[in-house]
C-alpha cells in the first residue's frame, strides 16, 4: 500500500545547481516597473495549467485567500553547499553535522528578515496568521493578496474543475534582498496526497484467502494450470520481521539506539495496541515503555472520504510502524501525523522532525506525480530536506506503486503520460523502489525481482488462465524525472540512455536503493479493523507496495547507523552510490532472476472477509514492471538493488 500525494541542469555539481531550483525563487532577475519599485519574480508559482486559453476571468476581489510566504534565509546558496559537503563521503566535512539550533542560526532567516516581510504583507492589507522559522502564514481577500504578490489573481478551467491561480508569475519587492523563497496557496488546485492501496482499505475488515506459502515456493498449487511451463506457488501468507532481516543482511544489529521517524497524515487510535499485538505474535522484540512515540497536530481537517479519507491512513501508519519495529526492533520510533494530506500540512510534518530533530531516520510513504508538482512547493520542500541534510538527518520516499505512470494517468480521453513520483523525485531525498521479495526455507534470501505485477483470472473449466499473462495492475515507480537536474552522486552510475530520457543535459533518475514491496510476496501486518456486525477487533493481513519498501529500507538504515558506531548517516544517497559495484553490498535485482517466467497463484475472497460472496482464483506474474526494467546495474526500477549481506556490515568504522 503507498499513499499518494496531490522538480534541467547543465552543470557538474549539485552544489552549484540546486539552490537554482530553491533559491533562485527568491532570488529571480529584478525587473523596474513604471508604476512601481523593482520586484523580484517569484518563479514558478504560476502553474502551467494556467493558460489564456483556459482563462475564466478574474477572481473577485472580495474572494478569500490563505498563503504561506516561505523564508529564503541568509544564505540559500550555503544552505544547499553544506548540505551537499556534509553528506559526500569525499568531502572534508563529510559528518560534520550541525544541531538544528546551529542550522537555523547559520541558515534560517533572521529577525530582520521576518520582520521584513510581515511588514510588506501587512501593508498590503494581508493578515499574519502564523509565524514559522519557515514560512509567514497570511490571510485576506484578493485585492489584497494581488497587491502584496504584483499579479492578478484569474480563475482558470482545468480538468472539469475550475480553480484560482496567478494571471503571471509572483513577485515580492526586490527590496526584501532574496529574503522570500516562494510562495503557495495562490494556486487553488488541490496538492494532497492520496491512497494508491493494493488491498482494500483497512478501516473495514479486509482478509487474505488461502491457500498460502509461508516461505517462497512452500505450497505448490498444483492442482491449477501451469504458468511459464511450470507448477506455480501459492502467495505468500505474508513475511515477517525474522525473514526479511535475514534477507537484508540484519546480522546481530537492532538499531539500538537510533531514532526513526515516521510521517503520514492524521493518527490510528489503536497503534500501541495493534503494533504490541503483532510484535508478541511474530516473535519481534516487545515494544519498550517510551520507545514508540506520536507527535500530533491540536486539530485535523479535511478528513472526509471525499476529501483525505482519515481512516484509510490508518493502515499506512500501522504498517509503517510494525514494517520498522520487524526489521529494527529495538530502534526509537516517532510518529508524526500530519493534520492532512494536503502538502501544507505534509510539509509541517517534515518540519517537525526537522526543527527538533526529532530522528536521523525519516520514512515517508506518500507522492503524487510529478505533474501535479509545481516549482514552488518544490523549493519548499527541498529547504525543509537541505535543513535535514545539514543536521545528519535522511528523508526516505516510496517510489510510487503504478509503474511508468501511464495507465494511471491515462483517461477516457487522454493518454497517460511517462512520469516519475514526488517528493521521491527531489535530488535531496532517497527514493526507494520496489521487489518482488523470495525468501525460502529457513530463512534464506532465493532472489529478487522487480515487482511489476499482470493478472489473469483462472478460466470457467479451470484448466487455463484467461488471456495469459494479462494486464498490468501495478509496480514500482521510477524512470526519468522531466525537471530535476542529474545529482552528482548519480553521475557515472545511471546509464546515460536513462538521464537523458528527458533532456541531453541528464536529469534526476528515481529509484536510488530497493525493498520488498510486492503485496503477492507482501507482509503480514496486525490491525484493529471494523467487522460487518460493527465490532472492532485485531485481524491480520498481507500488504505490499513501496509503502513497504520505504520503511523495510529505512530501518535498514538505523542498523546501519548503528554498525557505524551511532553516528548519523544524514542524507544517505551520496553513500549508497559510493558503495556501489562493491562486492556482497547490494543484491543486483533483475526481472527474470530464475531464467524462467515468474509467478504465483491467488484465491481471494470476493468480499474481502469470507467464502459467502465466492472467491476468485488469479496467477500474478512477477518482474513485469509496465514499460520499465530492472536489469543488470543500475536501473529504474530498483536502483541500485537492494541490501544484501554485506551491506550494514559495509557501514562499521565508516
């Protein structure tokens, strides 16, 4: 299951590119006006949609507006250089991680810098409503917020809807000398994240039928037709904690004394008793008294099933946090609920973990596609992961569960469009991709592939599948971002035919680094769920999607800390490339590991819960990833592979 949430350089360094995508929005070309001091152009918070041709005319001047001003700080340009140095193994500073005080101090914005922009706001007739050290909240109408930002505000059609959003770009006085970063909320196309779930939801009761494997290849169905020229395996009833260490190389590391947080929107109500239910079930590490902990907004909002649909976030929390607790069982765990999926409030979460350091460690399971970002929550974004980078702090993002994008996208009139995930796209993030996970009898690591999963329902008379293989239903994201610059880090490592996909010059290329995410060989997760008679009782079942991925890797990673003596990893990408190629540290994923097709055999219950509906019998073919591969070295559907053996052992003295 992974939420999903509603970024071109020619150049060599990410030090000397990226401010361009966060801070030259503030620090965009002064331009004289006749009727006015210089401004400087706030780029991209007019969003592409917003075209002449869908212009509805303007909005009313009396309509209201909410906005967030995000401060550039002192020194953007440094924010970004730091960040780079402190995370490059090759750097002197490598390490040299600073204390969120120190960070701000160094970075953030100053007292004349915040006063600065209130008073700007204030007299165009905006409210402040808050005050962060990342951003000034204002409210008002639209003469007003016009006024402040220099552009008119239209209503524009896009799709079926019709949404508000700046007639041109935004601009702040150049008077404010780059203090304003960007600013959001001019645009009223909504940017929340949304559940992508490859199970039903599991605020109503949702159960796996058998028959099952309980490791890899343990029950044949041999009774069904073959697949590929073979018998084929039942899916796993679903992995735990023991075997997927064991897969990944855990050895006789628990992430003792590391912290890892977790982000998603709103809170389950049963998460202590859930995650100590399954902890004593499956034999992982009783949960500590404090070792599980949950920072919460003071109110939610937008919680409707129109709207985020809160009770379906549940289960990502849950799996989320039993996914970390299996791998890392003795690591600090922190929750940190957002009040909604809408980015602002996705955002505030981040900022949390950020501004108190609350983890090294953070796992994030939610996107939206690329498409859906625009530059100036981009440059929100990569300020708050820069802030992280510098104070040794690591931001892991689910690569997304629907492929290449395209069927996703694609509607009754309209193709899909080729596309990458985000914030897994940001160059200033871990991307974590998915697999297909076989661990055999004794706990054994058999192979991997990428997952990518077509079905085909088993025919009337039971003796053939339906229009074999079938057709794709779901994989892991990745491919060629079309608006992030190619990192440094993945430079000589990702096949130039994939960086320049999009543009000659190379782009972003997502995923970094792989996990088990296929819900056919998923995990097993303990839930409250709600039953058909009302009642609400703890009841088991398989899960998959990247959703599983990000946090399996995440708390790869607090062993990994702690092999290396306790010292934080920070940003990890820079460290992962650097290991690459090197012998026993990655498990090189392809989509055809076995040389022989790949497949399992489902029988689900048609209502979720039991026989009374009828059940329905499926293969699944493994390693079918929409138009992407997963081939030998690095590709983009599990980056650079996933954790063998000798990966967290790779981290000692280091």
């Amino acid at each position: 299951m992974r939420s999903n949430r509603a970024k071109t350089r020619a150049g060599v360094s990410m030090a000397a590119t990226l401010p361009m995508i966060a801070g030259a929005l503030a620090l965009g070309i002064p331009a004289a006006h006749a009727d006015g001091p210089a401004r400087n152009a706030l780029t991209g918070t007019r969003p592409l949609w917003a075209t002449a041709k869908a212009d509805k005319g303007a909005a009313a001047d009396s309509a209201r507006v909410n906005a967030r001003v995000y401060l550039a700080g002192r020194d953007a340009a440094g924010l970004a250089a730091y960040a780079r140095a402190v995370s490059d193994p090759a750097s002197p500073l490598y390490g040299k991680h600073l204390s969120a005080k120190q960070a701000q101090a160094r970075f953030g914005a100053t007292k004349a810098q915040v006063s600065a922009v209130k008073s700007w706001l204030r007299s165009a007739g905006l409210t402040v409503t808050g005050v962060t050290a990342h951003y000034v909240a204002v409210s008002g109408d639209v003469a007003s917020a016009e006024k402040a930002f220099g552009t008119q505000l239209h209503n524009y059609a896009k799709g079926n809807r019709t949404y508000r959003a700046p007639a041109k770009t935004a601009s702040a006085p150049a008077s404010l000398k780059g203090a304003v970063l960007t600013v959001t909320g001019l645009d009223t196309a909504p940017h929340k994240s949304k559940h992508d779930d490859q199970l039903p939801p599991p605020d109503a009761v949702f159960k796996n039928a058998g028959p099952f494997s309980s490791y890899f290849g343990s029950n044949t169905a041999s009774s069904l037709p073959d697949a590929y020229g073979h018998k084929i395996p039942y899916a796993i009833q679903g992995y735990t904690g023991k075997q997927l260490r064991a897969a990944y190389g855990a050895g006789q590391y628990t992430g003792k004394h590391v912290r890892v947080a977790i982000t998603d929107a709103y809170a389950s109500p049963t998460i202590a008793f859930d995650a100590g239910s399954y902890a004593k079930k499956h034999g992982d590490a009783a949960w500590k008294t404090g070792q599980l902990h949950q920072v919460l907004p003071k109110k939610y909002t937008h919680t409707g099933a129109d709207e985020c649909g809160a009770a379906g976030w549940y289960g990502e929390e849950t799996l989320d946090v039993e996914a970390v607790h299996a791998v890392a069982p003795n690591a600090d765990v922190t929750y940190v609920g957002a009040a909604s999926c809408l980015d602002d409030d996705l955002l505030d979460s981040l900022s949390k973990v950020v501004d108190s350091h609350l983890a090294d460690i953070v796992s994030n399971s939610w996107g939206d596609i690329e498409a859906n970002q625009t530059p100036d929550l981009a440059a929100a974004y990569d300020q708050v992961f820069q802030f992280g980078a510098v104070e040794g702090i690591g931001f892991y993002f689910s690569s997304g569960d629907d492929g290449d994008e395209v069927a996703n996208t694609a509607t009754d009139t309209t193709p899909g469009v080729k596309q990458v995930d985000t914030p897994a796209n940001s160059a200033w993030v871990t991307a974590v991709g998915g697999t297909s996970l076989a661990v055999g009898k004794g706990d054994t690591y058999q192979w991997e592939t990428g997952w990518g999963t077509e079905k085909a329902l088993l025919s009337a008379d039971g003796k053939s599948w339906d229009a074999f293989p079938g057709a794709f239903t779901s994989g892991a994201g990745g491919g060629t971002s079309r608006t992030v610059p190619q990192p440094y880090y993945q430079q000589g490592i990702v096949p130039t035919k994939l960086a320049t996909a999009n543009n000659k010059a190379g782009n972003r290329v997502v995923p970094d680094i792989a996990a088990i995410a296929d819900p056919n060989t998923g995990f097993l997760v303990g839930q409250t769920q709600t039953f058909p008679d009302g009642t609400q009782r703890y009841s088991e079942y398989r899960i998959g999607g990247t959703s599983l991925a990000a946090p399996v890797i995440a708390a790869v990673q607090a062993l990994a800390q702690e092999a290396r003596g306790g010292k934080a990893i920070g940003f990890a990408n820079p460290s992962i490339y650097q290991r690459y190629g090197k012998k026993g540290v990655f498990h090189d994923v392809t989509d055809n590991p076995t040389g022989s097709g790949l497949a399992v055999a489902r029988t689900d219950f048609v209502n979720g819960l039991d026989a009374s509906g009828g059940l329905t019998t499926s293969v699944r073919s493994l390693g079918k990833d929409s138009s992407l591969h997963a081939v030998k070295g690095y590709d983009d559907v599990t980056g650079v592979g996933s954790p063998a053996n000798g990966y967290v052992q790779s981290y000692q003295g280091h």
